[in-house]
C-alpha cells in the first residue's frame, strides 16, 4: 500500500512517519519538498501531487494552527485549512483513495458542560474554528472515502506545546497563571497516530464488516481537565522525577478566560464523546494523564549512547 503524508513536520506529522511504516511505502512530505509539490498555500500544486503518486492513501496532517493570528490573515488560514483539502478531497477521489482528515474541537462554540458528539451542530467561534469547518465540509462534498478526525489540545514530542510552554515558564517565573474555566483533554500526537494507522488497517483491510466506515469521528484522550490544572499536573510531574531540571516557579494561580484576552475566542468547553470511534474501531482510549507522564518521563531520562 502506497500511503502520501502530508504535513510530516508537524507534531502530528513525526508520529505519523512512525506510525504508518509498517503499513507499506510512506511518501512523507512537508511544505518544503523538493521532490514533489505540497505546498498547502499553493492548492492546485497538491493535485499534481497526488496524479503522479497515485496513492491508496491520503494522510492530510498539514495546517494553518495559529489561532490568533487567522483572526488578521483569515484568507491565508483559508487556503490552508480549506481550499487544500478540497484539491486533496478531489484528487483522491479520482483515484480512489482513501482520505484521511484531521480537525478540532473548535468547530464547536464551547457551550454547555455536555461532551460534544459528532452529530452535533457545530458553531464555530473563530476563524480558525471556521476555517477548518470549511475543510471538513469540502473532503465530505468532494470525497467519498473519507476519515476526519477531530481532536483537541495537541501535544508531542517535537514541535512548539502547552506542555513545553509550562516548562519553561516555570523556569524563567516564580509565579504563573492559568486558565481554569476551558475544559478539555490533552490528546499525544502519538495516540493520534496510532490511532490513525489502526483505523488505515481497519478499512483498507475490512475488518469491520460491510457497514461504509467513511465519515467524521471524535478522537481524543480519556477523561478531562483544565489548563490550570493540566499546568498543575506537568509541574508535580516533573518535581517529583529523580532528574527533575531547576524550576523557579513557586505558585501556581487559576483565572477565567475574561482575565486572559486573546485575539480569538476559545471554546469554554472542548470535551469531545469518543464513543462512536472506540465502539466501530473496537478501541480504548487511555487517560490524557497517561500520556503526558509518559512523555515528561521520556524528555527527563538520561540519553542512551550507543556501544561501539
């Protein structure tokens, strides 16, 4: 199986290079490239892309994620997060591949404490949110065999994080504040990738029956928290580690979202119900906490140097 990945530089895209391997031939590009051209601001060039490669798979891991600043360039988050996955969506389709699509909790507008499901209307409160709405609603007009997976709070190993920001917040301040009124769950660009690569099996090699697995599911860790106290929760982490880095910070404050304004509205509420996706996948997802001290425990061990 032939398998094109976009995005390979991102959080997300590192995983999925992983992740994808032992599935057949990964094609993995960045916005870079220059073998082939997969530039998300220049659309139309994904579809030569994609007519020379023929593909059995898409994985479209690129996106436009600053969320503050789409809110000034809304044209550009447009393209990246819009108009690319409608050419990728078209191009797929005419050779048959599958498609796979990844969105956001922010496709929501955050009200109410209930977890969202897919069937759920979304309202987003953003451009980015809108933006990648549009993406979703292009790959379902312009492609038949599609997975979108909306997810929330992506952390990794590599790349820009909460969870890298608190460290070293912690490390240059004695005191930090957090919100504490945004609900939600950490989701490891790991899990994601995992998850994705065993979805690829699953309808690559129809192993759920004859029901059409193609449409939007909700992935994202088990169970939630705040940002106040997912901060919490990283700090404890790390302090209580044998090799645990110098931390100047010494409290820790929670502020509802009104005391931290920021250019983009953020959804009070990004819960994501799971259900449909571990129930036609035949998965369990695990605890956001899980995989967050898995990830600080592996950045605190000592480098493995390799005998000669």
């Amino acid at each position: 199986m032939k398998i094109l990945l976009l995005g390979k530089n991102g959080q997300v895209g590192r995983e999925l290079q992983r992740s994808l391997a032992p599935l057949g031939t990964v094609v993995a590009l960045g916005s870079k490239d220059e073998r082939w051209p997969s530039d998300f601001t220049q659309p139309q060039s994904l579809r030569q892309t994609v007519e020379a490669l023929r593909p059995q798979v898409i994985v479209n891991a690129a996106a436009y994620t600053a969320v503050d600043r789409a809110e000034s360039e809304p044209e550009q988050a447009r393209r990246v997060n819009a108009t690319a996955p409608g050419v990728l969506a078209e191009a797929a389709e005419s050779c048959g591949a599958w498609l796979v699509h990844y969105s956001t909790d922010y496709v929501f507008d955050g009200s109410g404490t209930r977890a969202w499901t897919e069937s759920d209307a979304p309202a987003p409160l953003n451009v980015y949110g809108q933006t990648k709405l549009e993406g979703e609603q292009q790959v379902q007009a312009r492609c038949r065999r599609h997975l979108i997976l909306r997810t929330s709070w992506v952390y990794g190993r590599h790349g820009g994080n909460f969870i890298r920001s608190v460290l070293r917040l912690a490390a240059e301040r004695e005191e930090l504040r957090f919100v504490s009124d945004q609900i939600g769950a950490p989701t490891g660009a790991d899990l994601i990738a995992d998850v994705t690569a065993h979805l690829l099996r699953s309808v690559t090699r129809s192993e759920i029956g004859t029901s059409e697995p193609a449409g939007i599911y909700h992935l994202a860790a088990a169970g939630e928290t705040n940002w106040y106290a997912y901060a919490a929760y990283i700090l404890e982490t790390v302090r209580a580690h044998p090799r645990a880095p110098a931390l100047r910070a010494r409290r820790l404050d929670p502020i509802p979202s009104q005391a931290y304004p920021t250019a983009a509205r953020r959804p009070l509420n990004s819960r994501l119900d799971t259900r449909k996706i571990q129930q036609r996948f035949d998965l369990a997802l695990p605890d956001w906490g899980e995989g967050v001290r898995r990830l600080l425990e592996d950045w605190l061990q000592p480098p493995v140097i390799p005998h000669s």
